[in-house]
C-alpha cells in the first residue's frame, strides 16, 4: 500500500494520489454516539480514545479497506457513516480495544464487514 505523499513524489498528480494513496491519520476520538464521533477522512487512522468515545469512518469506496488503530490504553467504538450496516447492524459500531487494529470495508453501498485483530 502506497501512501499519498510517496505517489505525488513519483509526479502522479495530487487528485489521482489521494484517490489511489493512503494519507495517515491520527484522530482523537470524541462523543458518545455516532452522531457525535470524531470524523475521519482517510483510510490509515490511528485512534486515541479515552473510554466511551468514538470516531465516524468516511464514505470510503466499495471495496477500498479503511485500517484504523487503536493505540490508546483505553477502549473506543468505531461506527460506519449514518444509515450504513456494519456486520449485519444499522447504525452499527466496533468496539476496538487497547492497542489493536480492525480492517473495516465496504464490500456494497452502505454495507460494511469489519476484521479484528486477535
């Protein structure tokens, strides 16, 4: 997987490498629901959560996994954007615990499967 930065470095034009590259992320989760979870936008996200809170993953491409981590001492959820199904749950969430990572995809519009580490 290449990241964004390393495409434009090869002179492939912004807009094609932030389609085809990976931007990391790091973001600090927030809220208690999906509604008010912290944004993301890219598809490499390294998640600092503080018990409860959240963060909302981005409309991602059918298909194109979004890798998120969480490198925090505590829990966080990891919902799909509103009106999506992850694993079979409207609305639904992972729980991602201390120091793990999940794979999480778009496999049709509006319906996601999720991989946990062990």
């Amino acid at each position: 997987m290449a990241l964004q930065t390393d495409l434009m470095g090869a002179s492939m034009p912004y807009n094609l490498a932030a389609l085809l590259g990976y931007a990391p992320q790091t973001v600090a989760a927030a809220g208690t629901t999906q509604t008010n979870a912290a944004t993301t936008q890219s598809k490499l996200i390294e998640m600092t959560a503080t018990g409860a809170d959240g963060i909302i993953l981005g409309n991602a491409d059918q298909g194109t996994p979004v890798y998120v981590y969480n490198s925090s001492s505590s829990t966080g959820l990891v919902y799909v954007p509103v009106g999506h199904t992850l694993n079979n749950t409207l609305n639904g969430s992972l729980s991602l615990t201390t120091h793990k990572a999940a794979t999480f995809v778009q496999y049709k519009n509006k319906f996601w499967f999720s991989n946990l580490t062990a």
